[in-house]
C-alpha cells in the first residue's frame, strides 16, 4: 500500500481547469479542448488514442498482472451560454461556457493521468482514462460503444463523476440503483383553421386546444402513472399564433418526460398518444406527435457503489435522492457495471451556489483534488493499485 496524497497536483489541476475554461467548445466541436489535452499527454510522456467518435482521447494504463481492465470518463463539451463570470480565466468564445463544470472534470482526469504516470511500477489492473465528447447532446457515449470502443479494451467496470452546487464543498453524493433519471423529449404540433378573432365559430383554435392539452396531460402524471413511481411531464413551451385579433391555426408544445423505469416511459408515451386521438376527434383538428427518446437511467451497480463509499474518508459521502437530470454515462452502465457520483460544489460564503448551465456557475478548484483523491482511493480499494 501507498500514500494517497495528491496536494503536490493541486496548483497543476486548478491551471489546467483554468486552461480549458478559456476555450469551451460544443458538442463534437471540442478541437482545441483535444489539442490541449493531446499536449498535455505527449508532455507527461503517455501514450493514447485519440479521434474517439471524432474529438475524443482515450488513455490506456496497462497492469503488470491485470485481472481487470477499470475506465474513468469525463466530459469535454461546453454549452451556448454567456459567461457572466468577471475572472481572469473568462471564456474566449463568445456564448460559450463550460457552465455545467466539464473543465473540472477533464482537469481531475489529466490529474489522474500525472498520478498514474507518477506511479506506473504500482499499477496492477488495466485502467484507462476517456475523455468523451458531446454530454450535453446529441450523447458521445452512445456511438463510443457502438464503436466497440469499450469491448476493443476490455473495459470490466467504468465511473464517472460531475461537479454539483446542491451538495455542501467536498462532499460526495451517490445512490445505489436508480440515481438520475431517463429522459425523453416530444413535440406536439396542433393544426386547426385561421380565421377572424370576432367570428370564432368559422374557425377552429389551436390555442383552445393547445391550452386544453397542456392542462389535460398532466392528469397522465397525477391519475394514470402509480404514485410510488417518479415521473415528471413538463411542456417547456409553447409556440402559435399570428396576432391578437386572428384565431390561431397552428400550436406547437415542446416537452421532455423524465423517468426511472422504462415501463413508465412508454405508458406515458402511450397516454400521449391518446390524448392525441381524443382530441382530433372532439376538435376535428390534425395533431402530430414527435418523440425523441434521449438517454436511458442512470444505475449505479449496487457492489460498485458499496466498494466507492467503502473507500472514501468517513463522512464524506452522503447518500442522496434520486434526481430527474439526465446523463449520457447510463449508455455506459447498460453495457457493463459502472458508479457515477457527484462532487459538492457548493460554498455560500463564496458565492458558489448557482446551479449548473447558469452563466455564473463557478467553483473553488479545491475540490477537484477531493475528486481526484475519490478517484485514487477506489483503484486502491478495487486492488488496481498495489
């Protein structure tokens, strides 16, 4: 057994977080993200893959008698947002932002990448460090397994993490099981007949409908799905109408949908569906329906969870709720055993303590030492360190 410590990497992967806050890019776009983390390797002497489904770069580790191959992953994309931090390392880009703390993640896992380096003679398993593209969306973990990526290494078990402003600085939140939810979105386009505000009866209003609709859907929720089941239905938006004296002939609701259970998810979609019916024939009006079935649950391997919280420091994890965000990492876990986590962020006294994909979000870089020391502590606890 070895020290654990990780102070002495501190200065370097708060800089390196730094670094790439300047440059976020979106999803399948990150090119200078990849150059920086390309030369980063090549002067830590390590050797990788890179071009992952486009910009991504995967670190390979072998043990000196491997009995199992164990990844990290972080995320390299950032968002359409406006950075409205006043700090030195500002994004470059304009409307862009790693608002949702992905620099933090990458800087952890380059630091990692150091410590590995630093300690090649004490590694026993298979471990490889991936930097995926394109959380946010359209998803890179999807088209990295259907590139075999992960069957290609052998990978046996994978974790991930993600900084969060709802859990206290330095803390850990996990949950075994069910943690973060499946997510879909759908589309509802409502097509009517335009006429005259003051003759109504010659026309038929989509917004009567849409109104209608938007109020009748969330009875899906309150009186068909079982109570004990987590489920949310929202319509986000809503979009029809020309002017306040013309009957709309055209609406189009946007919502997502948000579950834990597949079976749930598709009821729900069902019942849509025959919302939809039920109103084209009482209106006589055309309804179209679009879904778009996004990321599956997130489900922490119930052993794997067990060996993280077994591994870190005592009371510094918290057992949380499961939470209706969404994450790509679950593609991951339908394949092989895995534990995602989440790294408190939040410090008041700081003002650290706006939600993630605001403008404002921001973090001491403090905690990414306490990620990368959550990251040591479960190689030493999985035996992949000796």
């Amino acid at each position: 057994m070895f020290s654990t410590k990780i102070e002495h990497l501190g200065e370097l992967i708060k800089n390196v977080r730094q670094d790439l806050h300047k440059i976020p890019e979106i999803a399948f776009e990150e090119f200078k993200t990849a150059l920086y983390i390309e030369q980063f390797l090549k002067d830590l002497g390590v050797s990788f893959e890179k071009g992952i489904v486009g910009t991504g770069i995967l670190v390979s580790f072998k043990g000196v008698s491997p009995t199992k191959t164990i990844c990290f992953r972080a995320d390299m994309d950032a968002l359409d947002v406006e950075e409205q931090n006043d700090v030195s390392y500002k994004s470059q880009h304009n409307k862009r932002m790693h608002a949702c703390g992905h620099d933090g993640h990458m800087a952890i896992l380059l630091g990692l990448a150091k410590f590995l380096k630093d300690h090649e003679d004490r590694i026993k398993d298979n471990i490889i460090l991936l930097f995926q593209p394109a959380e946010e969306g359209p998803g890179g973990a999807a088209p990295i397994i259907d590139n075999g990526i992960l069957k290609k290494y052998g990978v046996s078990e994978i974790y991930g993490l993600h900084l969060f402003p709802n859990i206290s600085e330095g803390k850990f939140g996990v949950k075994k099981g069910p943690m973060m939810s499946q997510t879909g979105e759908f589309d509802i386009l409502i097509k009517g007949k335009s006429g005259h505000g003051a003759m109504p009866h010659t026309a038929l209003d989509s917004i009567v409908i849409a109104s209608e609709m938007v109020i009748g859907l969330q009875s899906i929720i309150s009186r068909t799905v079982n109570p004990i089941e987590p489920a949310v239905l929202t319509i986000g938006r809503i979009d029809g109408g020309e002017i306040r004296n013309v009957i709309a002939k055209q609406v189009k609701l946007e919502g997502t949908i948000r579950t834990f259970s597949q079976e749930v998810y598709d009821l729900i979609k069902g019942k849509i569906n025959d919302f939809k019916k039920g109103y084209e024939t009482s209106y006589g009006c055309t309804i179209e329906v679009i879904f778009r079935d996004m990321y599956p649950a997130v489900i922490n391997d119930e052993t794997l969870t067990q060996c993280f919280i077994d591994a870190q420091n005592e009371g510094t994890v918290e057992i949380i709720d499961p939470i209706m965000l969404a994450e790509d990492f679950s593609y991951y876990q339908k394949e092989i055993p895995g534990v995602f986590f989440f790294l408190g962020t939040k410090n008041e006294s700081k003002g650290y303590t706006y939600p993630l994909h605001n403008g404002a979000f921001n973090f001491d870089e403090k905690v990414l030492q306490v990620g990368l020391d959550g990251f040591v502590k479960i190689l030493i606890q999985r035996g992949a360190l000796v």
